[in-house]
C-alpha cells in the first residue's frame, strides 16, 4: 500500500519548523553541498550576460541565493513556509517575496526571462505538472537553472536518514531529469557535484585505501572532477533553455 501524501498543511508545518531551526541564522551556515549547487546555477545565470532580466525562483527558502540573484535583475521568489519568506524579508532582501503553494498562485504567463528552482523538484508531489506550470511562465529560450539531489548517490549514503513528518520525498535520477524536462525545456548542460556515498559500490569508490591510491597518481581536484564526471557527485545541476 502506498503511503499518504502529507497534506499542504503538514508540509508547511515541517518546512516552517525545518528553516526556523536551519536557516535563522548567517546565510554563510548554508549546507556546503547546497552551496556549491546553488552558486553553480548562479555561474549559469551570470555566464548568460542577461541586463536586468526578470528572475523567477520557486522554492526561495529563506533567499540565500534571492539575494544573489536580486543582484542581477528583478526577482520574485516563491515558498511554501511563511516563517521561511519572513525569515528573507528580515534580511531586506530586494525581491518580491511570496509565502504559498506555487500551484495556486497565479503569475503571469510567458513573462520571466530565467527560472530558478534549487532544491525543490524532489519535494513537491506532481513533478511533472509543477514542470508544466513552471515552464509556462517563461518566455521561449528562457534560461532554467535547477538543482537537486542525485537519487543513485543518496541512496549510497549511510547518513541519510528517513523523510520526517510532514516531508515529500522524492529523488531523481539523470535518467529521470532528462525524461521529466524533455517536453518543456533543452537541456544545455548536466553535471554532478561534490563526490559522497558510502555504501553498495560507493563504498569502494569512496574508501580512503582507494583515494590514498589515487592520491599518488592525481590531484585531490582531478579525482574529484573524475569521480563527478562519472555521475558519481551527491547532487545534479542543470542548465537549460525554455522550448
């Protein structure tokens, strides 16, 4: 028997409780993993030379990266907890802030220039429709800018815990990505980051006898880029256009 989804009220109670506890305090306390994701997309969107386009996230959180954004163009951010969006506009960020459910709020049609979603897509419960929406608000050759969690390398990871009250879980593979964002969205690069893992074959690819090894033959950043190359990073980047 499959497991109840959390409703809209329960998710909202994890994630106010989530960011009260994680994301109250310096934006410099960010996930390190995140970061590297998140400032990965923020290359993305820079690298683009875009002047002032109009920004959308969904899933802003308490808006570490709104703010990075709003240092590029316009913003509107949008997320499920309301103590997450009082939490970023404590901090003045410049953007339009939105505390509510992204499927029921209304946003004009074909009007952003980039779409960011960081964190999100394996926490929502209608991947393919929130898809659907999210690309419908972008213009056509609108850039796109996602991150999320790779499912092969979370699935190897021992310090993973199990999904909390209130948690829609969710994970993709590259497989997965490619398949879910193919009718809406070219993909203009895909990679991992930030090599983990510690069981099934990750625990022999990630042993310290494996990468003391290696160490003698390579760089601690050529082993790194090789081993996320492989697909082998903790989470998954991606890079595209609006069709």
């Amino acid at each position: 028997m499959l497991n109840k989804l959390p409703s809209n009220a329960e998710q909202i109670a994890f994630y106010d409780r989530w960011n009260e506890n994680n994301r109250a305090g310096q934006l410099s306390e960010i996930n390190e993993e995140i970061r590297v994701r998140g400032l990965r997309v923020l290359d993305g969107v820079r690298a683009s030379n875009l002047q002032q386009p109009k920004i959308l996230e969904v899933g802003c959180g308490t808006g570490w990266l709104t703010q990075l954004l709003s240092e590029l163009g316009s913003v509107t951010a949008i997320d499920l907890s309301p103590r997450a969006i009082e939490i970023a506009k404590a901090r003045g960020i410049h953007a339009e802030l939105i505390a509510g459910d992204f499927f029921q709020q209304d946003f004009p049609a074909q009007y952003y220039d980039v779409g960011i979603c960081i964190e999100t897509l394996f926490y929502v419960p209608d991947q393919s429709g929130f898809l659907q929406k999210f690309a419908s608000l972008l213009k056509p050759g609108a850039l796109v800018g996602f991150s999320m969690i790779n499912k092969f390398v979370y699935e190897r990871s021992s310090d993973i815990g199990e999904p909390e009250d209130g948690q829609i879980r969710h994970w993709l593979s590259k497989t997965e990505m490619r398949k879910l964002l193919a009718p809406y969205f070219d993909i203009v690069s895909m990679e991992t980051l930030v090599p983990r893992g510690d069981t099934g074959i990750l625990k022999f690819v990630n042993s310290t006898k494996v990468n003391t090894m290696l160490e003698r033959i390579f760089s601690l950043q050529s082993i790194k880029r090789t081993k996320e190359k492989m697909g082998l990073g903790g989470g998954i980047v991606i890079m595209a256009r609006r069709i």
